[in-house]
C-alpha cells in the first residue's frame, strides 16, 4: 500500500511538471519559431484524441459509442468539448503567446477559486472561512503578479491578461461540467472525444494541413513533446494518480505546474520574474492548497 501511494505521489507531480514544462516549449514555438498557438492546439487535440480513441478500441471496449445513444449525453459531450476541453488549451497557448509560460500558467490556477465561488452560489451559501482565505490570497497574488503592488501600474500587456483570465474560466468550466458524464462513461472515452471533436472543429479555424513557422530539428522536437509528453502520457500519469492516491492529493502536487513552467521561463527563456511575481505566484499556490483541504473536494 505504501509503495502504490509512493508511486501516486511520484505520477502526479510528474505529470504536473510535463505540464508546466510543455507549457515553455510552447513560448519557445511562438516566440523563436512562429508556431502559430491555435495551429499547435489543434494538432495536439486530433492528435491526442484519436491515440486515446484508438487506445479505448484496442481494449474492445464496447461503451466507446454508447454516449452518442443519449441525445442529452451528446450535447453535454459536444459542449464540453467546445466551451471546456478546446478553450482551456487554446486560451492556455494565447497566454503564452501574449505573455510567458510562467505568467499563463500562474493565472490558469485561478480556475479553482472560480470553482469554489461558483459552487458556493449555487448552493446559496457565503463561503467558508477557508474558502474566503483562498478568493482573497488569489486576489492578492493577481495583484501583485500584474501590477507589482502598483494601482497605477499594469505589467503585463491586457491581451496578456485577458487570455489568462479567460484560461482560469476555461478550467473552472472544464473542471465542472463533465463531472455528470464522468459518472457515467470512463473518462478514457471523454477525454479522448472531447479532444477529438475539439481538434476537428478548430480545424474548421486553423487547418492542420496549414503548416507555417520555422522548421528545424529543435522545432519538430519541442512539438513532439508538446504533442505526447506535454498531452498524452501526463494525462494517463495523472489519471493513474488519482486511482492509486485519490483526487484531493493529486489536485495538491498538481501546483508542480506553475512551478515547473516559472522555474523553466526563468532558466531556459530568460524570462523576468522578479520579487513580486515570486510572491503572487506564491498566494496564488497557497491557494490551491487551501482549497484541497476542503471536506468537499472543489477540483474535479
């Protein structure tokens, strides 16, 4: 037993930390090679969905197309795909290539405050005392990460801040509205329909055939990690987490993202990160901390 939650422990902060790293290798494409984001997004979702998809057949798992038998399952499907599984990636890349991998992934993880305030209006409650120690450190951390401290003052550009913001929504809303279906179909098959559908219907925007940028060797070697050590195998490490250690720890190691993806702007891409980034990047970790010591887990 204790080698099983060793190993879920070891799943969830790698998989967490590809995460972060993939999110660098992506400002390395948009920055130095001209990668287009919303091209990237939608290569690695048709990508990763129909490997996923393909994983679910080879297993002869006859539930792969029952979902598309319950009208209201499909819409629900067709929506998570769109508004959850599409957004929170594309508004992810848009960040970075507004801003930083550090700066985007930082604002992505005020997704779980949304998440708390989202659960305590629909069950007419004021927030617990816990809960408001995490709206009000997430605050701060904002604060501090685009002003430094400063009202007067915005560091980031507002298209940077607009995408991170609108990928904090994106991940609240990609958190919540699946958990209805995830009871009924394996999240194997979500996911891998979700990013299927939503790789299919940004081709419709950014053609996958529609290959631009800078080709070299460091060019095709950072999209392949993006693409399967940035999607696929984080994603089945972190799934294998949750079975072996639960949801509430794997969602707490999950803050090695924003720190990987800081610590590897700041080494690798140079990037600026100075006192007060440090301290809202802090606030903003201490929350999801906070929040996963909740009796009713608020990150699905």
């Amino acid at each position: 037993m204790k080698n099983e939650s060793i190993k879920g422990y070891l799943l969830a902060f790698t998989a967490a930390t590809l995460w972060g790293v993939s999110g660098t290798f992506g400002q390395f494409l948009f920055e130095f090679r001209d990668i287009n984001p919303g091209w990237l997004v939608t290569l690695r979702l048709l990508f990763s969905g129909i490997i996923l998809l393909s994983v679910s057949i080879s297993k002869a798992d006859n539930q792969l197309f029952k979902i598309w038998k319950n009208r209201n399952d499909a819409i629900q499907l067709v929506l998570f795909s769109i508004l959850g599984m599409l957004a929170v990636q594309y508004t992810y890349f848009e960040a970075i290539n507004q801003s930083n991998a550090a700066t985007a992934t930082v604002l992505q993880y005020l997704g779980p405050v949304m998440i708390a305030c989202f659960y305590a209006l629909k069950e007419r409650r004021v927030p617990s005392g816990l809960e408001l120690a995490a709206i009000a450190l997430a605050l701060c951390g904002t604060f501090l990460l685009v002003t430094h401290g400063s009202i007067h003052t915005l560091t980031i550009t507002r298209p940077a801040l607009f995408w991170g913001l609108l990928s904090a929504v994106a991940l609240a809303y990609y958190s919540i509205q699946p958990v209805q279906l995830l009871k009924k179909y394996s999240s194997l098959n979500i996911i891998g329909w979700a990013m299927f559908i939503g790789g299919l219907a940004f081709t419709f925007v950014y053609p996958v055939w529609e290959v631009k940028g800078t080709w070299d060797t460091r060019t095709y070697a950072y999209t392949a990690f993006v693409l399967v050590l940035g999607s696929l195998v984080p994603f089945y490490m972190y799934l294998s987490s949750i079975q072996l250690i639960g949801a509430k720890k794997s969602s707490l190691l999950a803050c090695a993202e924003p720190l990987s993806a800081t610590f590897m702007a700041v080494i690798w891409l140079d990037v600026p990160f100075g006192q007060m980034e440090i301290w809202g990047t802090i606030c903003i970790i201490t929350t999801i901390m906070i929040l996963t010591q909740i009796k009713k887990p608020l990150i699905h």
